[in-house]
C-alpha cells in the first residue's frame, strides 16, 4: 500500500503523476541550517529534463521546481521540505488509444490487475516522470552531502555495445557530451549507434555508474539495512534497472579469493586497501575507499515498431506506440541514479551517528553547554 | 543503529554472533493457523549446515532449532515466533591470532571504526553464521508461501568459471550433488575445479539463481517498495553478495528493446507473456510469469594464502588465516538466498491486500459474518 | 529528524509552516477505487476553518485544498495523494515583536534549541495550523472508513468547567451550536464563560470525546502497535492535547474490578457486552462495543495579558501576545482529534487483514480468479 | 500483523506467551561500549517479579534472565541484545476450565475473533508476563540514559481512592514500602483497603507516575513522533493503561490560559521555568524542566468473584477465576511504566542527533580524526 516512503531518517516521500496537474516530494529528516534555494535543486533537475538532444523524449517541461516549505531565510529549518513541480506539457490525447492495451514492457498489465484500473496517461505513476519527486530530494540530498566533504559522481557507463573501460574515463567529459559519457570518443560513437536504431524503431539499454568518496568508515547499519543493501533498493527501485552491483560486482563470480581479496596497507599515514574490488564497502559497511556502485538500465520500452500485445478485455492485438519517447533513457536516469545514491547515503550517514556510546555522550555534552 | 530487522509486514528479526552462547530470530506478523513444527525449518537449517562435503568448512554444529513462541497445538497463533539455534563448537582459541590484525575481505575494519572494538571472535556478528537465524525465519515464510500455492527454487548456477545454461538445466539434479547445481555434469566440473584452488589455498566465487511461481500479480507496492527494489535490497544484504540481477539482468545493458520487450499473448485464456527477459516482474510489480532473480556471490575471504594487511593500530603485517573456511560460499548460501526471497514475497503479499476497496470491502463484510 | 509521518500502511505525511506559501499532506497506501473530490475533504476543513465564530481565531482564510495526485476519473488509484492548501493571509509584520522573545506555553524555546534557530512566523511549523494538513488527511480516512461501514462522531465535551454528562447527550446539537457541544444549552454557557474570560484577556481549555462505531472485531497490533496505543500516540501528537483517555480513562484508577469489568452477554444473537467500561477495547484490540476516547486540550497559550519571559538571549523580559487567536482551541480541534482517530483506524483496518491464513487464502483465491 | 517492534532507532522487539516456554526481548540499536550484565537487568526484573508481597501474586518465577547476544567482555558492541527469561512455573491446567469462557476485562474474546483461536494459557501474549520483556529491554535503556546523565523516577502515586499529594511525595520512601509509594503512611491506607477488597473478592485501580530529569532540550520529532506523543503510545501500550497525561493532564481541560502558561525566567543563568504545568514539554519537545507523566491502571480483571460471561460457542454462562492473580497490578506496573519511558527517550535521543547541520559537521569531523 504506503510504498512511496524512502529512508529512515532522511526521508523522502514522492507523489504525482505522469498527466496529473503536478508532481512533487516531501523531503523530512534534513538538518536544520541547511542552506537551499530552488535553483540548488533546478540544477540537479535541468539535468534530467526531457528534450535535451535528440535522443530524449520532445515533451516539453520546463521542470520549474517551488521549495513550499522547510525553508526559511534561505536556510532549512529542519521540518519537511515540499517540492512541486507543475505539469505544463499534459497531452492525454497521445495516449488515447493506449486505455485498454497493455504496453510490452509497461507496468500496464500489473498496475490494472492491483487496483482495479490505472492512471492510463502516459503511465500514470508507473511513468519516468516520477523520478522528477526523486532528483529533486536527491538535490537536497547532494547538498548535505557536499556540506560533509562528500561527492558523489554518475555518468554513462555503456550505451548498448559501447562501453567504456575504466583507463578510459575522462571525468571531465561528463558534462560535454549530452549522453554524460566520461570520453567524447565513446559517446560519438554511440550517437551513431543510437541513430541506427532510432532508424529501425528501436531502442537501446545501458549502463550507469556513480561513485563517492569522502564517506566516513563505517556507514551502513547490519545486518539488512547494510550501505550495499539500501543502495541496491534504492537503485532497484528506479524503473528501468534490472541490476545492481557494487564493486567488481558480477565479475566477482568468477574471481577467485586471491584477486578479489583486497589487502591493506598504511598509505600517508592511514589504513588504506591496494585495490577496490569490494567496491568501497566490506560487510556492507563502507571501509573508507571510494564507494562504486552500477545500474544495468534496460533498453526503453516504448518502441514505435508494431509489437504484439493483448487489451484488458483479453484480446489480441498489435500496437505501435506513438508520441514522445526517449529512445534512451540512460542519459537521463544519470542524475537519477546519482539522486537515489545520495538520499541513501544521507540516511546512513545520520543514522550512524549513535553507533557509539562515547560519542554520543561528547555530543550531547558539548550540545548541552 | 538499528539494522537487523527486515520487512514491513512479515517481519524478521535477527540476533546473534558466530561464537556467542546462541544465534536466532523472531518473526513477528505471520498470520495465525498456519501449521509449523522445529523440524519444517530443521530441514532448512539442515541445507546451511556446515560439513556437508569437503567444500565447506569443518565446523561441527548441528544448528538444531527451537521454537520459544507464537505456536500453540502445532499452529501459528499470530503473534511472534522467537527461533533460537544454539552454538555448540565455539572454538575462541581459533580466532586468537586475529583479535588486531584486520583480514582482507572483512568487515573487521569497519565493524571496529563504527563501534570503538568489536566481538573478534569468528567475525562476530558479520560471520557467515548469522544467516542461520534467516534460513529459520525464511523457512516459516517458505511454509506460508506454499500455502498460497508459491513454490521457491534455488540453485547454484555458477561456481568459478563453471556456468549452467538454461538449457541445461535439470532442476531435479539439485539435490542430487553436494553444490545443489541443476546439473550433476557441471557439479563434477565445479570439484574439480574447486579442488585445484584448494590446493592453491584459494578460493571461488559463484552465481546464485532463485524462481518462484505461483505468484498473484501485481505483488510490490511502488515506488520503493517494489518487489524487485525490494529483493534486491534483500539478497544485496546477504554478506559475500555482490551483484543483484533481475531476469536478463546484467544483459539488458546491450540488448534493444524490440529484443528485450516481452510481447504478451492470450495463453489458456489467461494474459501471459511470450518470453521472460524482464524476469517476472513489470514497473517492480509481479507479472504474472516467473520470477526469476540472480545473486553474485563473491569469493570467500577467509583464505589460507599469505595476505597482506594491517593491525588496528596500524602497522603493516601479514595474515594467513587458518581455521574452518569454505573455499566457496555459494552452495551454502543458496538456502539463505531462498529464505531472503521467501520473507520478501511473504511481506509483500500481505501489504498488497489493501490495494483495492472493493476487495476490502468484501473481505470484511464476509469475515464478519 | 523524521517525524512528519503517521501510519504504517494508511500514511500520511504532513507538510507546511504557518506562513509559508503553503501547508499540505500526502496520503499514502489510500485504496483504489475510494470516490473522492475535493469538496469531500473541504467539508472537513471548513470545520475547522478561522473565523467561525467569535471565539476563534480572526485569521482570514479560505483554507481551500487541492487535489495534486492520486485521484483520477473521481475516484482514488491507489497511488499518493497529494493535498495542498494555500496560505493567503499571511501577516509576518504581526508576529515581528516575537522574534526573539520565547512565549510562555508555545515551542518557541525548544524549537530553537533543537534546529538552531526558527521560523518564527506565527509560530512556523509548530502552529495550529499544521493541523490542517491533518484535517485533509483525515477527510480522506473517513470517506474509507464511511465506505467499510464505520461512523466517527467527536465533539465538545466540556470548556473551562463546563462539561457535559452523558445522559445530557444529544448529538444532533453538535452542529447547532459554534462550539460543537451535544447540548445547547451547556454551548451557551460555555459562551458566556468565554466571553467572560475574554474580557480578563485569559483563555480556556477543555475536552474532545470522540466515539467509533461499526469496528470489526480484533482490529488493533500486539503488542505495541494496539489501537488504544496507536490512537493515544495520534491525538497526543495533536499541539495543545495533554491527556488521552480510553473509556473511564482516569476514572478506572478508583474504580474496582467488579464495577469496572465488562460482563458479557449474548445480545440479538451476537456477543455484546453489558457496559462499556473499557471503551471498546480489551487488551488494546477492538471488541464489538463502541470506541470511547476522550481528549483534554490545554487554555490556549496566546493571550493578551503580560506574561513575564525571557529572550533568546537569556534576558528577562515581558510579552503580551497581540494578533488573531483563540481564546479556547477546543471546538476547531474537534474535527483535528477526529481527523487523527480516523487515521488511526484506516491504518489498523488494512494491517488487520492479513492476521489469519485462511482468509488470506481466500481473498487471494477469490482475488485471482 | 506485525505489533511487536518498539521504537525507531533505540528498538525492542518482544515475544513470548505467558506459559510457553520462555519469554524475551531483542534490543536493535544500543549503541555500543554501555557495560551491561546480567545482574543490571536483573535488578529492574525483580521489581516486577510476582510474589513480593501478598498483594501480588503467587506465581512462583525466579525470572532470571539471560544474555544471548550483543554484549562482549562486558560492553555492548553495537550488535542486537537478545535477553531470554525462561518459564518455570507453567501450570496450563489451572487454565483449564477457560479454554472456551472469555474471561470479562481480558482480550480472550478479541484475540479469539482476530487470530481464529488463541493459546488460551493464562492468557498467552496477553498476559502481564508480556512485560518482562519491556522489562528486560528497559533496564538496558536505562542504564544508556544514566550514561548520559538523565534519571528516571517513578512510583505509585494512587491505589483506588488512597492518592499521595505533591506536597506528600517523599521519594526515599518508595522502596520502603511494597507498593512503591512515595509515602509510607498511604502505603499504609492501601494495604487497608486492598485487603479489604480482597475479602470482597474484588481488586483496585490506581495511578503510576513517572518524571525524568537531565534530558536535554529539543527532544521529540515534530509533528508525530513528539516526545509526548511517543510516551502516550508507549504507556498506553502497556496492558491495563487506561489514561495517560503529562503535567497537569486532565486538569488542564479546567485550566485557564493565565494559569496554565509555565512562564520563563532566567535561574542560575539558564533559562527556566518558574511553573511546570506542562510536565517538561512545550510543542511536544523537551523543554528543559522536569518531565512528568501519568498513567492509570484500571482495577485487574481476573477476580474471584463470580461474574456473568459468554462462551466463545456463543453461549452465555458464569465464571469465577482461580489461580493466581495480583488484586492490584499497579505496584508490578510501576517498572513497566519506567521501563516504557526509558525505551522512549533512549530512542528520541539518538533520533535528536541528526537536528543540526553543524553539529553534525562537528560530530564527524572529530569523529574522523
């Protein structure tokens, strides 16, 4: 039922829908103090906007993000954040021929068979819209992170066949290319790629990675609510990812304990590890390495080639889906993923804080004066 | 702070360290009238147990269970189930060497930078032995799931390099070799290999494949709660896991969506779909189809090869760590991977229950007759 | 830090300070199907909307809520709904002089203790008007309720010494009379007491009593999550509210086991109880008789006489509190506490139904057909 | 379904049946190096442990519990606490002859209807016995809150019509007498009167009171998880609670504003209030003063007088209970009550960590060195 809740202390509720008049989150649990101004979380917003280059969907959004409370003298006061974003751009008329035949790949079928109908503009809930709720708390997010020492980078790992090697990485290129692919090269080439399928109504998959460093040691509460665990939730719940990994992730099946180990070392004075296959956390707690985490995002589902399909009545029957759709969703869900890491960490972060007794105690005795 | 709790509804709690007096977990919302005896979940713990072959460690323990609670003439009463598994083959002595140095691969650095020390004893509380108390709340989920007509299978599909196949799957071959591989060919295979790195003291990693049918759709509560957000965080909070990957997983990154798109069809007079990339579920709701769920599992770190590493107090030293270890996690695990699916679909079968009001409105209007 | 939501599965998230641009709510896990518009949930809010009278608040708004989400073709989908209200009359000029002055019986102190620094605009975030956010929520809860066949009815028990027995009840004078009393003739002296009070610059508290009827049997957690407990929890969270009582409530503590026992009986065929005692609860589960709570709600802190305080700085100093407010809150927190009782129950009502196996067996075999 | 979990982040989670084999708590979230033995827990059991006097009954238990987990050379590490009391004196057939009578007062009727039978065993999780798990879990929360320098007091304050003044309170006194009364001469009265009772076949209500000093200020977490509102849930909880208040509680309702404002002054340079109508909270946070509640406990239900009663074949016929019951509960409540209250602020406390930004940059950048 109450499923649109994410995180404990640091907690984020969205609402909205695809064709609904607005959409939005309720961020609760942000330290007071906080300095946030709409244009914090635009920023953050723009980079998931719609209409961006021509491998994203043509809606046209302006996104335009209103702080409605929790703010006060352009600093947090510790009490829930709303954030709206108004609709402009409804068409319900695409979608028309779309009421009673479910969409290959769509949450269409499932929803219809929970609640008894379903929200049938363009998908309702069940939309890529939602994320706007989700990147617009991770913005609030991101900013507490960043007041930590924490940052925490996302980009376009691999479009389709086009990946890119770790040597490879350019950070810098993220933000050149409009695929957020860290080398120029790389995302050249899966333009032309991209091209190619949007020629035969199709669609493409891919991969994103985020990384953080300047985690503290020791985020992530065992034995479930582990760093690992709660990102992979909070990835997992993103729409279109099918797989999450930390670290070496699937590869790590067939390493063996000798490779996959990592072994420490002092390095400038401090307990470091010679390399990162555990992917910054061991027994689901972050060990002071770089925290690597990966989505596997599926290829769009809306395709305009004619696919089989059958109608809520039970009938068979073909669709090809018109309008406005990215023939890519990666690129966009980069600043998803990056939103959805920095809400869990923020959430782990304060709840770490009374893992011990001493600690707790200088706190509050220096709170208390 | 507080982590080890899972679920909403059907929820597990879990206690307990490798070399305290006990280990065990309370299971708090299983519905009462439900027919439960220690030996439906011996037969779980029995699939865990160590010393089962030579593959996995020596540790005599014969993790006999019992209930303390929540049943009355063999039957669920509806209120908590307390399950506790005492430890028997406490071997502190064994562990002596490793009370300051940190071993590669373990949580003992974080586990000690988040709570000022930790309990060094056989990992404490990040030992694989913890898993025992949800092996024996997964199998009273398991019972409950087979009394909703919703079968569980899980196997070993990988163990290095050795991978099975779907085509070659025989699922009745399972519980034919001591790796539970659907396949007793590639079971032979896997000893062999697992054998030469023993001989290397070394260790394997391996892949984990669990299904379930018989599963209503539209089970998941979006947008966090999804049945696949959900598993993920699940599985991704087991310790050696790496990777959680849903249906084609880690594949959908290259595929199209005219490829990955599975077309629905009247089959039987039912919606079903032609193919299964998507793995059982759609927009994180079940579809109807199998579900279909992956894990990475690393390779153990406990290995008898030299390592470098530091101690606590941060000198460089070198380990090598003897004692009672699995040279591979994988086919022990493959119950506990069971078990974390199994409360993951217990919880959300009983929170999708108030999806609809009319159905409400029936179950009440009948009960109160 | 995250302390804005309310109900495990029927959730609500509140939003909002008292001159922000807005105050809102979320609902969350609201069943499909569950007809809603918003003159539904303004009904609720106009009865506890400023202005009514000349013993509330002189603040002038229209208090006229939004539906955002959730809601599609008239009726709910199963997915949040959104609920914004806007704020119109807003005058910081005011509540200038309180800025750094702490009111006597207000949060002020605490507040900025805990965040730092605060909203002080009326009071922010822990003004009365966060209860609207409630009301809306509420009205949501009831139509639910109303459609399970459950009836809330609350009220004005007593104002200042004036309270009402309840062999005096008659409940249609509830909405005869401003101050929502069972009893016109006690309203009118309840009138002239206020009215005397008013002239002295003082205020005055008073109780809520608020009864449920038409509750299955059983509804209510164990241990902690009981419906007597919860629904305590939910009305003492309400601002001014110092007592919450269960049927005889404190009268129980002088009461002896014979007189205070309920007998039962057989009564038309079914189980029914001879008194009512314990005010529909044994062992914090529903029993069949009517739900009996009861509320007592503290003067109201804002007067107009001097008050001796001190300033955030740590001098002494006097205050008398000018501005718009009421010289008792009782008659508008009737529709707050039976707005939070009706949350309570929606969220009970959905937990309950998965407390027996063979009923969730046949909602989900009667489900799939 | 799933009621046995209290608290956020300082949590416990119970269960057990009055004549199963044990009973016990799991504590999730102490955070860790707090000392903690067996005998700490120890000495907060026997103040609830039967047969202390002949005003309680005569059940024969040595409640001796045991630590299974979370606790390592003497500290807790951070990990769950298990705690176990095992039942001795179990004499199911005492019980006998109520398998199918529900007894007046009890939830025998309730649990029966909800759960489709009960393990009719002196009440099995309904019984009182349910709170030596609060108990158990309590002691640990109290030795935290004694860490950090807040103290927990609390008595009985009425027995039926005996009630102690303020001005009456001599708090050395209560452990001199049986009943936990700040007075001995009341102590006295009481035990007049209960005996009295007893010969009447009858038993007496009472009130328990309870205040906390040391807390900081700030605690609790608008808007529904306030310090208030949690103490309301906690207290009501407990199984024969009928009422709770803070300060003035139901005297408020008579109160006027002028009367019940605590008004602020300046004392040895902090800011302080010169009343405490409020019972230490203001806004539902803690206001620095002294935090004062009450419960009342209705008379015990199980009397050997003979009383009318149903069967749960819907037959109306008599009952007069045997066995062994308290003709008061409150004295044995009065550790429950404290019990409740310590696991409330141990769990706000930690939650209030998380208010401020720049404590929180304070706490981690030393937390970091």
């Amino acid at each position: 039922m109450s499923g649109s809740t994410f995180g404990k202390l640091f907690r984020v509720t969205t609402w909205g829908e695809s064709h609904g008049p607005a959409i939005g989150a309720v961020v609760d649990g942000c330290p007071s103090g906080l300095p946030l101004r709409e244009k914090d979380i635009q920023c953050f917003l723009d980079r998931r906007k719609p209409g961006q280059s021509k491998y994203t969907t043509m809606r046209n959004e302006s996104d335009k993000v209103e702080i409605l409370s929790g703010v006060f003298e352009g600093k947090t006061t510790g009490t829930p954040i709303s954030l709206v974003i108004h609709n402009y751009d409804q068409r319900p008329k695409d979608y028309g021929n779309m009421v009673q035949t479910y969409r290959p790949g769509h949450a269409d079928y499932p929803f219809t068979e929970k609640y008894g109908f379903r929200d049938y503009r363009g998908g309702g809930r069940s939309s890529g819209r939602e994320t706007a709720g989700r990147v617009a708390a991770g913005a609030v997010a991101s900013l507490f992170l960043k007041e930590m020492g924490i940052t925490v980078t996302t980009y376009t790992k691999s479009i389709g066949p086009i990946a890119i090697s770790e040597e490879d990485y350019h950070f810098a290129e993220i933000t050149e290319n409009s695929l957020y692919m860290p080398n120029n090269d790389a995302a050249k080439k899966a333009e032309v790629y991209l091209s190619s399928l949007l020629k035969n109504l199709d669609s493409s998959g891919g991969t994103i990675e985020c990384f953080a460093t300047g985690l503290p040691v020791g985020l992530g509460e065992p034995v479930f609510d582990k760093l690992d665990a709660n990102l992979a939730k909070a990835l997992m719940s993103v729409g279109a990812v099918k797989a999450v990994e930390i670290g070496d992730g699937v590869g790590a099946a067939s390493s063996a304990g000798s490779l996959n180990n990592d072994e420490f070392c002092i390095r400038n004075g401090q307990i470091a590890k010679k390399t990162n296959h555990s992917g910054g956390t061991l027994g689901g707690l972050s060990d002071g390495s770089t925290l690597l985490v990966r989505a596997t995002v599926k290829p769009t589902s809306s395709i305009a080639r004619t696919q089989s399909t059958v109608t809520s009545e039970g009938r068979e029957t073909e669709l090809s889906i018109k309008g406005r759709h990215d023939p890519v969703i990666v690129p966009r869900a980069v600043v998803v993923v990056e939103s959805m890491t920095a809400l869990t960490l923020a959430d782990l972060l304060l709840e770490n804080m009374g893992s011990r007794l001493n600690k707790i105690k200088t706190f509050y005795s220096e709170g208390m004066k």
